[in-house]
C-alpha cells in the first residue's frame, strides 16, 4: 500500500493539526524478485524442523544481493537462535508462502537494526551512548509544520539519509516523566536531562544561508515546534551516525511464527518475536505471531516510516507487567502505519511509549484481552513519557487508556473508533475512554463508546470519587484511572479535551461541543478515499453518521469469516468477578 497523507479537521485547533504521513515511502515493495530458497545449498534449511535452521538463515541474508527476496518455502523450520538481521544490508525481504511457512523459535528472535547486535531489548547505554548524546543546539526556534532547522554551526556528524531526533528541554506545563510507577525516557537515561518530548527526522539536505547559518533539510514536517528557550537540539537517533546508517528497506512478510520457549522479565530476558532497531522504511506484512515467548510480537525503538500491516498476533507465554503486547512502538519512534491487524488475547495490544510520535494505528481489530495483572483488556494504549500527535482511527477494540503510570502524553487523537468498555474476562474497570493525569490536548471525534443497557454513568471527572465497578463512559484527569482515588488530577479545563460527535451508550445520543459550530465528521484523517483492501465493506466503518452506528473492519472479517460471534452482551450488574478458568 502506497504511504498516504492526511489532515486534521478545521474544527481543532491549529495547534492540534498534523498531516499524518505514515508508512513505507512509496509503498511496500512488491517487484523483488526471488533470489534463492532458505532450503537451497549451501544454506540447506531444514524444513521438516528436526534441526537447528537459523544458521542457514543469517547466512543467506548476509549473501543476498539487495533488492531480492529470500524465500521460505512451506514446512517447518526449528530455530535455536536469532535470525540477525544486523548489519547485513539493505533493500532485502524474507518472504513466506503464508502460514504454510512456519518458524518455530526455540530461542532467539528476529533482530532488525544497524551495526553489532544486542542481546537485549532495552536500552543498552554502553553499545547507544555516542547515537544518544552527540547534539548541536538549534540557533533558531523550529516552527510547526516546516521541514527544516538552523544550526550556528554544521556539525559533521548531520548528514543526508540518516535519521536524528529532534527534542527540547521538558516544558513542565505539558511534559512530566517518572509518572506514578517511575521509569526515565532515554535521553534522560544518557543525562542529557528531561528530553520526553521528540521527533525523529530523515535528513535529506543540509545547505549554508550565511554566516553562522546552516539550514537542515528533512522529509516529514515538524509535529511540534521546538524552542531555543527549551535548548532544542538536534541528535544522533539511537545509532552513531559516523560509523552506522539505519537498516532501509527491509521487509518481513508471509510467515507464521511461534514461539517454542518462555522468557519474561522475572527471568532477566526479554522475548520478542520481531525487533525493529532504528530501522526506517521497514515492514512486517501478512505475518502471524502466536504464543510470543513473553514481551512484544513486534517492538520498534528509534524507527521512522515502519509499516505493520494485514497481520495476526496473538497469544503470549506471560501476561505480566510489560508481557504479552502486540504491536509497541518505543524510543521516539515516528511516522509509522500498524494497519489492518489482528490483535486477540494480549495484555496491551497496540501502544506508543517514550516520546513516539506521528504514528497511525488505523483499522486494527482487537478484542479478548488478557493479564495477570487488574487492567487485563487494555487495547489501544499510551504508557511512558511522551507519547503525542498519534492517531487511533477505525479501530475496534475494549478501550483507549492514556496513563500516566510512567508519565505524561498529549495531543493524541480518537476517530471513528468502536470502543465496548467491556470485557468479559476482565471483571475491572469498564471504561472506553480513560485519560490519566498530565494527559493533555486529546481530541475525541465521531466515536461510539459503550453498550447500551450496560453503561449509566456518562463520566467521571474533576477528583469526583469513584470505583473500579463503576460502568463510566469517560474517567478523565485521575493519577489512577482504575480506581478514580489518588491524588493528584487534573480537571477539565487543565486537561483541554475536545470531544465532539461522539455517541455513548450511557446517554444514548450523540453529544456535540457546543463551541465547535460545524458537524460534519472527517471520513479519515491519513487516508485520502476508502482504500481497496475495504473491499465491499462500508468505509468509515464507525460513527454516528453510520447507520446501526458500527460495520465490519475487514480485519474483522478476515479472522471469522461469515461466522461471526455477538459483541457480549455483560449482565445488567456485575455482582463479583466472572471465572477466568
């Protein structure tokens, strides 16, 4: 699918309007020619999985020309370790023939990224210290919506085709850290101080307009305008810009992977299926991820322009704190698309953390969470500082949390989104839309939120005391979402929420913002017309404009087919916790 580009509504604020412009530049490649079998001597993968194959893979990665496929043919291939997709090249896809194309991960995971691999997926401060502390002061404030800075000086580190961030000193006004669980984003990690607040940026042109002049050319336009009274800077993202580029070009697609082992963090490893390491213009397609060993089926940090499409994750060894997620865009990562996807039985499906940015989650299907922990259905989610100016459009899903438990977030916006607040093996916290402390300036467009005959109460807000139980369309400004007690919170005013068109269950109509005069709902915000893998389903497929207020997302389709299952119907009262078995 071609990269797409769209507008927010004239009824937001100048403030609050980007162009969404999102995805593989140009399209994901389809032309690459086959260059040779996983299973071809001299790699000789072996597909009936009785023995190790992930050295065959690494090393007919590191041999493929760029530009080619490197094909999977049907069977099973047992893997021990990691397929490493390090430093071996650009422009290279790893194709399957679909699920008939299995990788059964007894170890390892894929690694996609620049320069030496890491064996774990935090931040490891020793091998990013020169990609996360070499910066230049901007001489000139950067304006929102242009596509360049000026430097006094031209440091030779910035240079055509590589990425870097774009970040200022914390506003305390809008952008917190720490949140109520702790936690530092990286630049603070490297002491480089607050620094929550990022774009990442692909320079494509640098010039000299005069004395102490140097103008920076880049591709996407600003989201945010960055202040010299707040010292931006521009920095290495997450790689030495000197000595490595980012990994362009590569694609993960048709394959069904499984994982075999179990890790999680009360072992000291972390288990993902896919991680993206400053990567740009990079996807995952038509991919299936069941039982991931414990983390993230794909995790992104410091990624630009990724793609995660037509997808189906599900399923995970451990459902713990920072288990069992979906798609996780980490680290400042921007402009990426997670489209059209699958995601079932995972503790937080789908959610941006540490400064992510212009990123769209668009047409997702997500239902039947799961956790060890009492937020066991969050769906689409915000979670670490500072996640803003990221669209949740079309989605089907339990519920939108933007917390505050390791910081703030902003700027976020919810369109034509169908969100229950309700799970049936979640006995907790039955709310469609929570927005925590310090999350500021969202905009909440043309959704429909809630069941009918379920929620009563319309939302609870300004300190009001509350439950767990409760069954609230909005929980707005609380430290704790969940339990609407501690202090501190934010009203309503400080908060900033624009909600408009959106229809709930607990009032049973479509309420308005009386000072917005138009009410006319944007169809989309990224994509230009219905786009064709929407087939013969109705496009938007939620609002209040549509009729019976919701249609089917293709994602929807694709897992049930024509035997689709009700939405569930929950109990008029929950009078205790339903049986998890």
């Amino acid at each position: 699918m071609n990269s797409v580009t769209g507008s927010s509504p004239k009824l937001l604020p100048d403030d609050r309007r980007v162009d969404w412009i999102v995805g593989v530049s140009g399209g994901i490649p389809t032309d690459r020619p086959v260059w040779k079998n996983v299973t071809d001597a001299p790699y000789n993968a072996d597909s009936t999985g009785a023995r190790d194959s992930s050295p065959a893979f690494n090393q007919a990665l590191e041999d493929m020309p760029e530009g080619h496929a490197l094909y999977v043919p049907p069977g099973t291939y047992r893997l021990d370790s990691s397929i490493r997709w390090k430093g071996r090249g650009n422009h290279k896809t790893l194709r399957g023939a679909g699920p008939e194309s299995r990788l059964l991960f007894y170890g390892g995971l894929i690694e996609m990224g620049p320069g030496v691999p890491r064996e774990r997926s935090g931040l490891d401060l020793n091998a990013r210290r020169n990609g996360l502390t070499i910066d230049a002061d901007l001489s000139q404030d950067a304006v929102k919506g242009e596509t360049h800075i000026h430097l006094a000086e031209l440091p030779s580190w910035v240079q055509p085709g590589h990425l870097y961030i774009l970040d200022e000193l914390d506003d305390p006004d809008l952008v917190q850290s720490g949140g109520s669980g702790g936690s530092a984003h990286p630049r603070e990690k490297t002491g480089n101080g607050d620094r929550g607040m990022g774009q990442i940026v692909l320079v494509t042109a640098t010039r000299q307009n005069g004395p102490a002049d140097f103008q920076v050319d880049f591709e996407i336009p600003l989201y945010y305008g960055f202040q010299t009274s707040q010292q931006a800077q521009i920095v290495m993202a997450g790689y030495d810009a000197e000595s490595e580029a980012p990994l362009s070009g590569c694609g993960i697609e048709d394959l069904f992977l499984e994982g075999k082992h179990a890790t999680g963090w009360s072992r000291g490893v972390s288990g993902h299926f896919i991680r993206m390491d400053s990567c740009m213009n990079c996807w995952v397609k038509n991919v299936e991820g069941y039982n991931v060993p414990a983390n993230c089926h794909v995790w992104a940090s410091f990624c630009y322009r990724l793609e995660i499409r037509d997808s189906c994750f599900r399923e995970a060894h451990a459902y713990g704190g920072g288990e069992a997620y979906g798609v996780a865009l980490y680290n400042v990562t921007s402009a990426s698309l997670v489209e059209n996807n699958i995601l079932k039985h995972l503790h937080c499906p789908l959610l941006v953390c540490y400064g992510a940015s212009g990123n769209v989650f668009g047409y997702n299907y997500v239902f039947e969470g799961a956790s060890e922990s009492i937020a066991s259905s969050l769906a689409l989610s915000t979670h670490a500082t500072h996640a803003y100016m990221n669209l949740w459009e079309g989605n089907h899903a339990v519920k939108m949390l933007a917390d505050w438990y390791h910081g703030s977030n902003s700027h976020g916006t919810l369109l034509r989104n169908r969100l229950l607040g309700y799970e049936p093996r979640d006995p907790n916290d039955h709310t469609p839309v929570g927005m925590e402390y310090c999350c500021r300036k969202w905009n909440v467009i043309g959704n429909v939120l809630g069941v009918s005959g379920f929620h009563t109460i319309y939302e609870k807000a300004d300190g009001e005391p509350g439950t767990p139980l409760e069954r609230v369309i909005y929980k707005l400004g609380y430290r704790n979402n969940f339990a609407c007690s501690q202090p501190p919170f934010d009203d309503l005013k400080t908060m900033d929420l624009i909600r408009h068109g959106n229809w709930d269950a607990a009032t049973g109509a479509v309420k308005w913002d009386p000072g917005i005069p138009g009410h006319d709902l944007p169809t989309s915000l990224y994509l230009k017309s219905k786009p064709a893998w929407f087939g013969d389903l109705s496009w938007p497929a939620f609002g209040p404009d549509v009729p019976g207020l919701e249609g089917k997302l293709p994602a929807q389709v694709r897992f049930w087919g024509t035997a689709f299952p009700p939405d569930p119907v929950p109990p008029a009262a929950i009078e205790s916790p339903p049986d998890r078995g």
